[in-house]
C-alpha cells in the first residue's frame, strides 16, 4: 500500500510546503519554471524538508520525460539505461537521490551526458554538497540550499494530510505534538499521524495514543552526516563557552540519539582541550563519570555524564598547555629544532640533577642552543595555573 507521503506528494511548486526563498512568488526555481527552462541542479538539507517533492513539482510541471534513481540502490546498468532512453526523448531530466553517494564510476558515465545537455541533473542530498559533492559535478550545477521547516509549515502540512484520511478524529493540540516530535521532518510527521490513524479503533488521535506509540523528537544524527558533527560541535562549544543550559541540551540531544562513543571520545578532549591546567581534576572524573555510565548502563547512565558536563561547563577554561605543544609542534613541523644539549644527553657527566639541589632546582639549560629563550608557554590566569606559576616562581627566585 502506498504511504500518505508519497500520495501527498504535490504535482505543482506552489503545493509544495515551506521553502518560500526558492518557490515563492517570483522566486529563483519559480521563475525557471514559468519559463520553461531547467538547468542541472542539486537541492539540499535535513531530511523531509521537500527536496524530492521539489524535483517531483518540477519535472510535472514542465511535463518532461524523467527518471528517479538512487546513488547508492540503483547499479551501473541502472544508469546505462537511464542515459539510453535521455537519447530516446532526445533530454530527460535524472533525478538522482543521496548524490553524494554516487561513486566514481557512475560520475564518469554520467558527466559528459550532463554537460552536453542530454541528461538534466536534479541531485538531492542531506549532506552539504561543497564538503561531500564531487568538484566535477559541482562545477556543472547550479545548488540551492533548503531550510528548516518550522512547526506552523508542520502544522499546514499536518493538516493537509488529514484530508487524505477519511473519518479522522484529531484536534490542533494534538497536531502540534506530532509536529514539535518530527523535529522539522515533514514526511515523518505525516508517518507518524497515518500510523497513529490506523492504530485507533474510531480513528481518533488522542495524546494518550501518541504516548502509546512512544511517540518522542528524532534527531538528524546518521553518523556519516553533516548533522551528527554539527551536534558534536554544539556541545563542545558549549561548554567551551561556559553554557551549562547549552551543554545540557546537546548531551541530551547525543544521549537519546543512543551515541554514547562519541559522548565520552568528545568530553574527554574538551577535559584536557578547553579545561586543560584550569581545572586539571576534570580528565579522572570525566574518565570516571565515563566508568559509571558504562557500568550501570542506560537509562540511569546519564546521571553521572549529565554531573560531570555541570561542572566541565562552570569551571574555568584554560587552553594554555595544549597551545604550548601545538607551538612546539610547529616548530618541529618548520625545521626549527637544532641539537640536544650535550649535558642532557644520556652518555653526559656534567648533568646537574635537580634532585640533590633544594627545592628539587637548579639551573642549566634544556632547549637546543638555537632556541634559548624561546617561549610555548603562556600562562592564563586562573587559580589553579597562577598558583602554579607563583610557586614556580618562587623556587626560581630563591636560586638567583
């Protein structure tokens, strides 16, 4: 049986919803329709935000021959024969979905069609084309970027599906949990209300039915996706920037989409990253935290992630020992090295062992010659690296 979406799905621009940069009145993809003319294009963002609706609205309303085939389902042959009947008709337009999975194979066949004319390209893709896309194919299309649905286009959409469902039973309130749970997903969201309709005796969709269904926000976070690293990048940022409500939100976000990998990889740099000689007890107890969570399991394992991101988003941030090695690095990496002085080479006798001086100090020289006086270190003020500093300064002091 088809699904709703795919019965929903409009057969004019103007039936598509949301997306009003490119399809509004007067706008770009408007205006190539109304003038008949098609170039090769790739559309992308989130999924069920309408790219495949877009392409569909296209090609009907141009009533031109086409062909949908996926990139990653869809063969070698698959596209031998697409570009067979292109030179049937004389154009087609080929729509191609998760492009940026095509390999190299099908982008050699296909390129030369593209660029003569003969095939029309429509890519959709969820991941951004100028990371993920080929140059070659990127140089030949014109790419539009979609956007976010929000929860009032859901709503729209919502309600146009439920002229489809004959004897629905569904009040605004209850349109509106379904579209907040989509988290922008158009085509989940009308998922979601087809199921909840078959799944109800009378076909009325009550909040008692939705919590049956466990009916909760979904997450774009396929781990080979632009949106998985955006959530990441979120969190660390977050509590980099000292924002515990932020942090909070996107651990959230990490834990229900079940990535607790990446959670603990991701807190464990920004422990010694961001943190670093500020707060130098957060890398045992966020290794600590990490300990507990995989011994009590889910659900209660949050608990100590959830404590232990608190205090890494409070404490004070310092970055100064991780700059310090990345100047040195680069030293390394420019050639700037020279000898290891001759008193601190194993076979050397003159060593002056710091051990047997007051204070365990004393003075002698440790860089190469050619980089005496040279600084990686730079000190940040908080209490914990000033105290530090003071007491090494102390002990320096009392050897002049």
């Amino acid at each position: 049986m088809e699904n709703l979406a795919n019965k929903m799905r409009p057969c004019k621009l103007e039936d598509v919803i949301g997306q009003q940069h490119l399809i509004g009145k007067d706008k770009i993809l408007t205006n190539l329709v109304k003038n008949k003319y098609l170039c090769s294009i790739i559309l992308y963002g989130k999924p069920g935000i309408g790219k495949t609706s877009i392409a569909n609205a296209i090609v009907k309303e141009l009533n031109l021959p086409y062909k949908f085939l996926n990139a990653t389902i869809n063969n070698k042959q698959d596209f031998d024969i697409a570009i067979a009947e292109a030179k049937m008709y004389g154009n087609m337009i080929l729509i191609i979905d998760e492009i940026h999975r095509m390999n190299k194979d099908k982008q050699d066949l296909l390129l030369p069609h593209v660029e003569s004319g003969l095939i029309t390209l429509i890519g959709l893709t969820t991941s951004n084309p100028y990371h993920k896309i080929n140059p070659a194919i990127r140089s030949r299309v014109q790419i539009f970027e979609l956007h976010e649905l929000s929860l009032d286009e859901i709503v729209v959409g919502l309600n146009k599906a439920c002229s489809y469902l004959e004897g629905i039973v569904v009040d605004e309130e209850v349109l509106k949990i379904i579209a907040k749970a989509s988290s922008g997903d158009l085509r989940n969201a009308i998922s979601t209300l087809e199921v909840a309709y078959y799944s109800s005796a009378n076909h009325h969709i009550t909040k008692k039915l939705l919590q049956e269904m466990g009916t909760k926000p979904i997450f774009f976070h396929d781990k080979n996706e632009d949106g998985h690293y955006d959530v990441l990048s979120a969190f660390q940022k977050s509590i980099r920037g000292s924002d515990v409500n932020a942090a909070h939100h996107y651990l959230a976000r990490l834990i229900e989409a079940g990535d607790l990998d990446s959670i603990y990889r991701r807190m464990s740099v920004i422990a010694y990253e961001d943190i670093g000689l500020a707060n130098p007890s957060i890398g045992p107890k966020v290794m600590a935290a990490i300990n507990a969570c995989e011994l009590v399991g889910l659900p209660e394992g949050r608990i100590p992630l959830q404590v232990v991101v608190t205090e890494m988003a409070l404490s004070p941030k310092s970055n100064s020992a991780h700059m310090a090695g990345e100047e040195a690095l680069n030293d390394i990496h420019k050639g700037t090295t020279g000898n290891v002085p001759a008193h601190i080479k194993t076979s050397s006798t003159t060593y002056l062992y710091p051990h047997n001086y007051p204070n365990s100090y004393v003075k002698q020289d440790y860089l190469p010659k050619e980089l005496l006086g040279k600084v990686y270190y730079h000190l940040k003020k908080n209490k914990y690296e000033m105290n530090l500093y003071m007491l090494h300064q102390a002990i320096v002091e009392d050897k002049k």
